[in-house]
C-alpha cells in the first residue's frame, strides 16, 4: 500500500491509495513500525491522496504524538487543497507541518 | 440477503450493506454516481467526507462490525435541500459525545464534529441509531463562515 525512501535525515512514506477507515489501520501498522525501528524523522507524502478521513486523521496524530514524544518531527506534504482545508479546519496544521501540492 | 443492495428512484436512493468497512467504500462509491448525477452544488469531496464518516459511525460504534446486522443509508434530494438518513441495527451509543469538538491531540472522535464542521445539520433519534443530516444547498461550511 506505501512505498517507503529513506533520506538523509528522514524516512518518507507515500500511501498509493485514499486514506480511509478501511486501510488506516493498515497505514498505522506501517508507521509504527518506522517508528519502533528508529525513525524519529518522518514525512508522509499524500501526492496519490485523494480522499482522507477521521480514520485516517487519527493515524496521522497518533503518529505526531509518537513522534513529538521522542523529540522528532511529522511532516505531511503534497497535500490537495480539499485535504489541506481538512487540515485546516480542524486546525492540525498547527499540530505538525502540512505542505500543499 | 445481498451484502450490498441498491434501491433507486428519481431524486432519491438509498443503500443496504454489511457492516464491514470495506462495505463502506462500496456504498460511498455508488451513492457518490447517484450525487454525481443529481448535480448537487457541493464540492464532491465534502460530501464523500460526511458521508465517510456517517457511515462509518454506523458500522463502527452503532453495529461494532458485526457483517450481520445492517447499515442503510437513504438520500433523498429536493428542490433546495439534501437529506440523508443513516440507520443502522445497533442499541445506540454515545453520540452526543461524537458532535463535541475533540482535544486537538486525540487521534479519534472526530466523525460526528467533521459532519457538523463541513454544514450539516445533525440529528439522532434518542436510541442514537438513526442519524439525519441535512444541508440546504445553499449552507456554506462552517469553516468558511468565519
């Protein structure tokens, strides 16, 4: 479902598919284990993202909060204008870094 | 009984399915056409998003992704306003709790507010198993209102 490049100083992973409730579960699978295996840096790229839910929110935070716990960074890029107003909207643009197409 | 069954009228049309989330996105894509065909002045993925979560809600927290009971989502469009009915066979659960705006930090409950955020007028019955949402066409969100 994501394809995973590691770079210098970060890990970036790139969902192929809409975020929703029925592969979130899947998606945070994924980061946690970036996350249990050292990472503290990582980006998620939504530029195959069309659709993002509450589900798929909740991964996204979840992951933040793993990530701020251990003093790193999520950074989500390539975002559509319909998600960065989600993000927007629900102000978690202020949580972590968001970044539009 | 189908796991998925479709009933369709002129300015109407509603969708049975098993509770799976994998039944959801099959159900959200068919209603979806119907919108499409409907010309209704939303932007698509607003509606897809409400209709994401309201479903969700169903299979999830009203029949806890038990495939035998059912979720049947009705959408009825008239001259100036869109219904939706979501009723699903469970005994109900917390919902006022799902219209409160959630802790910025908190990775979960925000289905119901997201409804609420992107216009929609939303209702339960007292049981909390049959959800109304409604949004006249010309309702803007309510992020843009401020």
């Amino acid at each position: 479902m994501s394809q995973v490049v590691n770079q210098a100083d970060s890990v970036v992973l790139t969902p192929d598919t809409d975020v929703v409730a029925s592969n979130a579960q899947q998606l945070r699978t994924s980061l946690f284990d970036l996350i249990q295996s050292g990472h503290s840096r990582i980006v998620i790229d939504l530029q195959q993202v069309a659709m993002l839910d509450s589900a798929g929110l909740g991964v996204f935070i979840a992951t933040h909060n793993s990530l701020k716990t251990a003093g790193g960074e999520l950074r989500v890029i390539n975002v559509s204008p319909n998600i960065l107003r989600l993000f927007q909207l629900t102000r978690l643009d202020r949580r972590f870094v968001v970044e539009s197409r | 009984m189908e796991c998925l069954s479709i009933t369709h009228g002129v300015h109407q049309m509603s969708v049975d399915f098993a509770s799976t989330l994998e039944h959801v996105d099959a159900a959200v894509h068919a209603l979806m056409v119907f919108i499409q065909q409907q010309q209704i002045p939303y932007e698509p993925f607003d509606l897809e998003l409400v209709l994401r979560e309201a479903l969700t809600n169903a299979v999830r927290h009203g029949n806890h992704l038990d495939a035998a009971r059912l979720v049947r989502c009705a959408m009825q469009v008239d001259q100036d306003i869109l219904q939706i009915t979501v009723t699903d066979e469970g005994e109900g659960f917390d919902w006022q709790q799902q219209l409160q705006e959630p802790r910025l930090d908190s990775p979960g409950g925000r289905g119901g507010w997201l409804m609420q955020l992107y216009g929609f007028e939303v209702t339960y019955n007292p049981a909390g198993n049959v959800l109304c949402l409604s949004k006249p066409f010309d309702h803007p969100i309510a992020g843009d209102m401020v």
